[in-house]
C-alpha cells in the first residue's frame, strides 16, 4: 500500500494538519478518510484534479497571484469531503501544464500509476515537483510506503533523534558554511529544491536536479538611460503579482534598510492613494544610536508613504538566549531559525494580532545589489573562508572534507538568495503569516546583473529610488551602521558562554556525536570571558539548543 501524507503551514487549520491522505492500492488512488482538507492560508490556492479514465491525478498548492483568474466550476474551492476536479485526458494534460507555467511559487504533488493499468500488476507512484520563485520549499521524507511532507522541519517529528542527524550539515551549521542542496540536517529528510523533481515509488525517495541556470553579465548603459525609472517600473510590476499585494491583511518588515523600504514603496504605489495605511509594518529595534537612527528613518518612510500601524519590538529585550526567551524556555525550533529568532517570533506574533496575514520582506536585496568576486578582486575586498573553529570533534573534523560535496546546479536564483530565504519561511509561517520576498525573483535578478558596478556599489540605484519618492537624505544616506551584531555579541558574552559551558559540561549531543571537541569548546569559552572571540561560538550553542528543543538532552 502505497500512501501519501502532506502538512500543510500553520494559520487557522493549526501546523501539521493533514491537507492530502491518498493511498494506492494496486488498483487505483484513494482517499478514504475525505479526499482533502482545504489549506487555511488566504495567499494560497489550490486544486484537486484527476483524470477521466482513472491514470492519474495532481495537487497543486501555489500562491495566489493577481491577474490569474478562473471560472467558478473550472476553479472550484475545494471543501472537505468533496472530490478532485474531473477532466478527460487532453483538458487534464493542459491543466497540468498550466500549473509549472505558474509566475509565482508553487508546488505540484502527482499521483501516478505504472504497469497493467487494468488492475493487476499496476503500481503507484508520487512526484513532486516545484518552481524557481521564492516558495516555501517542502521537506519530505519516505518511510514505511509513505511519503511524508511539510514546509516545516519541525513537523516531521517522526525522524528527529541524535542518531539520525545528518553530521555533514550539522557540522556545515556550525562552522558556517552553507550549501545549497538537498541535504537537511536529518538523514532521511530531503529538501525538494528549486525546480527539482522528487520520486516516491514507495520504497526508496529522490531528487533529480534540474540543468544549471544561466545568468547574465554586467553591461554599459546606453546614453541618457534610466535604470532607476527601470527598477520602479520592473519592482510595482513583480511586486503586483501576489495578490497580496493588494487585497487582505498586509505588514512589511520594515528596518529601515534600503531593501524593505523599497518593497513598501512598491506596496504603497499599488495600494494606490489613500490605501497606504492598510499597510502594516514591524521592526526589530536596534538599541542606543543606531536604534535612534532607525527609529527615526522609518519615521520619515511611513509618514512620505503614509503606512498604517507600525509594530516596534526592541531586540535587546528579546535577544539571543536570554532568560526567559525561546532558546531557553524549551520551545521547539531548529538551529537556522537565526540570531532574531525570539524578537521576530514576537514581531510576527503582535503583527498577527494587528490583522496581517502576509508580510512582505526585502530578503535578498543585498545579494541583487552584492559584488562579483572579480569585482571584489578589483577593489581588493575578496572574500575569504572563514578558518575552520579548533575545537571540532573527530566527526566534525571528518566532515569538514565533504563540505562542498553534492551541490544543487546553478538556481535560477541565487545560491545565497535561497540558502538566506529557506530559514525564514518555515519560521514565519508557524505564527500563521506567509511570506513574500518580492526582491528574490528572476525578473528582478537578471536586472541587476546587468547592472554597471556603479549603480550596485552602496546600493545607489536603490538610494536614489527612494530619493526620488521623497525621503530625507538622512534616511538615504544614514550616518551610522545599522546590524545585529552588536546585540549578538552582547547577548553572547551576557548569556550565551555561560549557557553553552553550562551545556557543556553537562553533556552535549554534539559532543557525544563527535561534532565538537567538549575540551576544547570549554577553552574557547574561557577565552571569550576573558575578551576574546565569541561569534564562532554562537553555531555550536543554536545547534546544541536547537536539538534538546526537538529530540531532548
């Protein structure tokens, strides 16, 4: 018997609710307990369809985009209880070409079957595939003839255990190294990858990678050419595609960057006249004068765009491993939830109960506008690997040489757009928002890779864009830095040490996996109480947390 369970992201339904539990057996696909359960999230939509004559059927769960609509009975909601869209086989075949020339994220789930198609003999089988766009992309795993799915690593309780942890990418985490592939942290878990195919015959699980991507190369301008009228044109255009965008419960995670400001530019000009103050939007408060900066820069943005109700949560009474938080309190999360993780959890939270049932973000904008490493080469900021921590253990050590091992092909995207955007989504969706990061989109992409370095350099084609709307040189051109790490580094020496040498000496599951060295790790923490480094220290001690939230000490 052949079976197939997917979970669906959390909102109204709650996380891990079963939204598909179809089964083969030998003679055809069904769902016995009720053929769906409808998804609870307003930015997605989804359908059911089958074929005529019995050989197949297909799920697609995709964002709602604008401009996309269909009839009433060709697109029909689905309700729990009823049944799958029936089409004959030519209808059914561009039904489902239709579903991967989708412009948004969205993922397809078919249920196919192979052999004596008269019964005997005849198999099932599960592929699933997905787009280039940002989407959550789904963790899935294989055991027992079931193929189990969710956006959420979490979810998959079932294969969490110290011995079932992927040592590769355990160790990737702690000393700092990602890699964009199918591997997880957890053996028998496999990420489904941009444009990726995933096979379930109900035996064994895998992913088949799609043909590298090609991307473009930095061009000259032609005489008297614009390329920031180019952005905002290009930007409301890409921005416009969620229906989001434009309809429902809104936020944006404004920082007061150049990168989420732009996306409320965007949001604010669909929104057109009037509208701007549906838009909610949420920040992280950074403390002392930088804070003060922030504050008052997005003063300037949400009164030049006149944005709605601003969520401000200050980090540093929701930093890193502070008593009381997240981290310390035995809530469940995984390690790449970040170094934000309880102030965001906060943030999402109070925006849910402000109404916002999507928030725009500007992830990736410092990878459209980032440097080539020739360029970098040139203007003599190379980039460079960072050492490999001394206190590794013997399987972390023996890890370090397949580090780079198995990469997924060239995305469409950006290998850091998506290893920065894979972390948040899971994470967001948990307090019932979806996610959109209009930055992270091929159009937007290709646009700044032709980019001269000129306009790249400082962010200046974004600068001048959000001159030209009418902010503050202030706001543009920002006195002092604006980052986490100060607080990161606080909350460390504050919290962090003490807690990770308390672990420590308590016994860890790194060390009793080999990941660290316990010894050695103790050393690093005097040495950091004394002044020294503590960022490296960091990793290990998400890590460690991370697993005792999950799979205990």
């Amino acid at each position: 018997m052949l079976k197939l369970q997917i979970t669906v992201p959390a909102g109204e339904a709650g996380a891990g609710s079963v939204a598909a539990g179809w089964e083969f057996d030998g003679k055809r696909w069904t769902a016995p307990s009720g053929w769906f359960e409808p998804f609870p999230h307003e930015a997605l939509e989804h359908q059911m369809v089958a074929r005529q004559d019995g050989r197949g059927a297909f799920l697609v769960v995709r964002e709602r985009a604008a401009g996309f609509t269909h009839q009433p009975d060709d697109f029909p909601a689905p309700r729990a209880g009823t049944g799958p869209l029936v089409l004959p086989p030519d209808r059914y075949r561009d039904r489902r070409a239709e579903a991967e020339s989708w412009p948004l994220g969205f993922t397809v789930i078919d249920l196919t079957e192979t052999g004596n198609h008269n019964g005997a003999g005849a198999r099932g089988g599960v592929e699933v595939t997905c787009g280039a766009v940002s989407a959550a992309p789904l963790q899935l795993a294989a055991a027992g003839g079931v193929l189990h799915g969710s956006w959420d690593l979490l979810d998959l309780s079932a294969f969490w255990s110290a011995d079932r942890l992927n040592l590769d990418d355990v160790t990737r985490f702690v000393v700092m190294r990602a890699l964009y592939s199918s591997q997880t942290l957890l053996r028998d878990v496999l990420t489904l990858t941009e444009r990726a195919t995933a096979r379930f015959d109900g035996t064994g699980l895998a992913i088949t990678y799609p043909p590298p991507a090609e991307h473009a190369l930095p061009r000259e301008l032609r005489p008297g050419a614009d390329p920031v009228e180019v952005w905002e044109r290009m930007l409301v255009e890409v921005t416009g595609r969620w229906a989001a965008a434009t309809s429902g419960g809104v936020a944006v995670e404004l920082s007061g960057g150049m990168d989420s400001a732009a996306v409320a530019v965007a949001l604010a000009e669909l929104r057109g006249p009037g509208g701007s103050w549906s838009i909610r939007t949420g920040v992280l408060r950074l403390p002392g004068e930088p804070g003060e900066q922030q504050m008052s820069r997005r003063a300037d943005m949400i009164d030049v765009l006149e944005l709605g109700a601003d969520v401000v949560v200050p980090i540093a009474e929701h930093a890193p491993f502070r008593p009381g938080g997240a981290r310390r309190s035995g809530v469940p999360f995984t390690p790449r939830d970040g170094n934000t993780a309880e102030g965001s959890l906060v943030m999402q939270q109070q925006l849910v109960e402000a109404g916002a049932t999507t928030v725009f973000t500007g992830a990736a904008g410092d990878d459209l506008m980032g440097f080539r490493p020739e360029e970098r080469q040139r203007l003599g900021q190379p980039r460079t690997l960072r050492p490999m921590p001394g206190w590794l253990g013997p399987a972390g050590r023996d890890a370090v040489e397949r580090l780079d091992q198995d990469p997924a092909p060239a995305p469409v995207l950006m290998y850091s757009i998506l290893a920065g955007l894979e972390p948040r989504w899971p994470q967001t969706m948990r307090q019932g928002l979806w996610p959109v990061s209009p930055l992270a989109t091929p159009d937007l992409l290709r646009f700044t890779e032709q980019l001269p370095l000129k306009w790249r350099r400082r962010k200046l084609l974004l600068r001048t864009y959000l001159a030209r709307r009418g902010m503050a040189e202030a706001t543009v051109w920002p006195v002092l830095r604006e980052n986490f790490a100060p607080v990161m580094e606080t909350a460390m020496r504050r919290w962090g040490v003490p807690l990770l040498t308390e672990l420590v000496r308590g016994g860890t599951i790194l060390g009793d996996l080999g990941v660290i060295d316990p010894a050695a790790v103790l050393d690093a923490c005097q040495d950091a109480r004394a002044g020294g480094p503590v960022e490296g220290l960091s990793r290990p001690l998400m890590m460690e947390t991370a697993l005792r939230s999950v799979i205990g000490s």
